[in-house]
C-alpha cells in the first residue's frame, strides 16, 4: 500500500511540476527544500543514518536546482543575494550530517519560511513581469 501512495505522490509531483509556470516551480523547490529538512531533522532525532542521509542529499540538491534557476540576468545583485542565501544553506546541511546536528536544519527552516511564505503571496502582476523580463532578458 505504501509503495501505491509513493507512487501517486510522485506522479502528482511530476504533473505538477509539468503544468507548473517558473513561479510555481521555485515555490514547489522551496517547500520541497523544507519538507525534506524537516524528514533530515526527524531522521537525526531518531539517529537513523541511511535515511538521514538521503534526505540531506535531497536537499542540497533541492538547493542546487534553486542555484541553477537564479536569472542573474535582470537583477544582478538579487541574483546573488540568492546564490549566496542557497550555497550557505548547503554548507550548513553539510554541517547538519557531519555533526548530526538539528540546529543548522532549525536554522534553514527560519531562513527559507519567510521566502516561502513571500514567494506565494507575489501579485499576479508581478509574476506576469517577472515573466516578461526573464524573457527579454533571454532574449526570448
């Protein structure tokens, strides 16, 4: 029954990522991001190490799809703002698994929420000339 639920939550995912605009993409990485800290978290608790592993894994390359997604291109300076907010959370998931330690998760948490919770209440508008200026910007 479990590998049946996995399975359809995987297919929802993959759908969803299909028929997602770039938006909804970055907001599904973010909340997939805390989603898997929080399964890194829960897995240090409970000292299981494989499991424990693979949900930093997945979260730094989580983090790693975020880093590939900056458009450096229309705002430089929030672009890296960005990169260097992702290529710390990574070094503070490395530093979760080498000292099997939940306060950097604790600390990723409290840094990707806000942006999260921000990055869902963008106007419509606002995405649409985000869109826009992604487009122009690569020449589109």
């Amino acid at each position: 029954m479990r590998a049946n639920i996995r399975r359809y939550q995987q297919v929802s995912r993959e759908s969803g990522i299909a028929s997602a605009d770039n938006h909804q993409v970055i907001f599904m990485l973010l909340q997939g991001l805390l989603d898997s800290v929080a399964v890194a978290k829960g897995c240090i608790l409970r000292k299981d190490i494989e499991a424990r592993a693979k949900a930093i894994n997945k979260s730094i390359n989580i983090t790693s799809g975020l880093i590939d997604g900056i458009n450096h291109k229309v705002h430089p300076e929030i672009g890296e703002n960005f990169d260097a907010l992702y290529r710390y959370i990574q070094l503070r998931l490395n530093d979760a698994s080498l000292e099997q330690s939940v306060e950097p998760l604790d600390e990723i948490t409290t840094l990707v929420t806000p942006i999260k919770d921000a990055w869902i209440n963008i106007p419509q508008a606002e995405k649409e000339k985000a869109e826009a200026a992604r487009k122009q910007a690569s020449g589109a």
